[in-house]
C-alpha cells in the first residue's frame, strides 16, 4: 500500500509542480472543443481524489457495499463546470491537502480489507476488490491526469 500511496502523492505533487506558475491563458486554453483545459482537469482533480477515497472509507466501514458513479455524477460535472471561477492557487491548495488525506485513508488498510469485493455503480467495472479501486480509480487516475496536463502544456506550446 505504501508504492500506491506514494505513486498517488508524486503523481499529485507532479500535477502542482507543472501547473503553480502557469499564465492564466494556458491554463484556460483547450486542444479541442471537446478536451478538458488545465484548470479544468486541475478541479476534477481537486474533486475526485478525495471522492474516491471517501469511497474507499465506505467499503472498509461497510464491506461488500455498492460504490463508484458515471461520468455524468453531479459532482463530477459540477467541479469542472466551476473551472472558471476558480482560483489557481486555491485548486492547488486542495490537491496538496489531498496528499495528506490519501495517506490518512490508505495507510491503516490490511490486507484483508484490499482483498473485499464490492458491485460497481458502473456496469463496466463489475465486482472489483478494494485494491483495484485504490489502483484503478487513485493510482492509475492522478496519473492520466498529470500525463494529461503535460500533453496540454505541450500542445499549447506547439500552437504557438
């Protein structure tokens, strides 16, 4: 559990090293109508991890209990319709604040409890053991989204 929690937190560290001196017109800017700027996957950021370590929290209280969402959650959508509002440093605050919280969540888990299997909201993912939701949906998750704002950052740059 200690690889996840700290691939977690450089990978969230990576996010707030890349982004905390950008202009405010790349971090508007968007490769396609339909892409996400770098604020805008910053606030998804910002919201998901804690929400699926909450997540977490739920299936080790109650073993066996139904998780996730769709990609149409309420609160999902809500974090990046809020984008351009939001503060830079504020959105990198909560990341940075998040680190502690992945540590406080994931650190006490057993074994035992990364091995209990729940039902998904989601249809595609099925009944899944707790270690796949922290490696999928945490891990795998704050990566793609530093991968993602890198290519942003580098697609700007090419556009000139």
């Amino acid at each position: 559990m200690q690889e996840a929690i700290a691939s977690i937190q450089q990978s969230l560290d990576t996010t707030v090293e890349m982004c905390k001196d950008l202009p405010q017109e790349l971090l508007r800017w968007k490769p396609a109508e339909d892409k996400w700027s770098v604020i805008e996957v910053l606030c998804h950021v910002e919201e998901a991890i804690p929400y699926w370590l909450d997540e977490v929290g739920k299936l080790v209280e109650s073993p066996g209990a139904e998780w996730g969402r769709g990609l149409q959650d309420v609160r999902r959508l809500a974090a990046v319709a809020a984008a351009e509002s939001r503060p830079l440093g504020e959105v990198l605050a909560a990341i940075r604040q998040a680190k502690e919280q992945v540590q406080s969540v994931l650190g006490p888990l057993t074994a035992e409890q990364l091995g209990q299997a729940a039902p998904s909201r989601n249809p595609r993912f099925g009944t899944k053991p707790l270690s796949f939701v922290i490696e999928h949906l945490l891990v795998e998750h704050a990566a793609k989204h530093a991968e993602q704002i890198a290519r942003n950052i580098e697609q700007y740059k090419q556009a000139g």
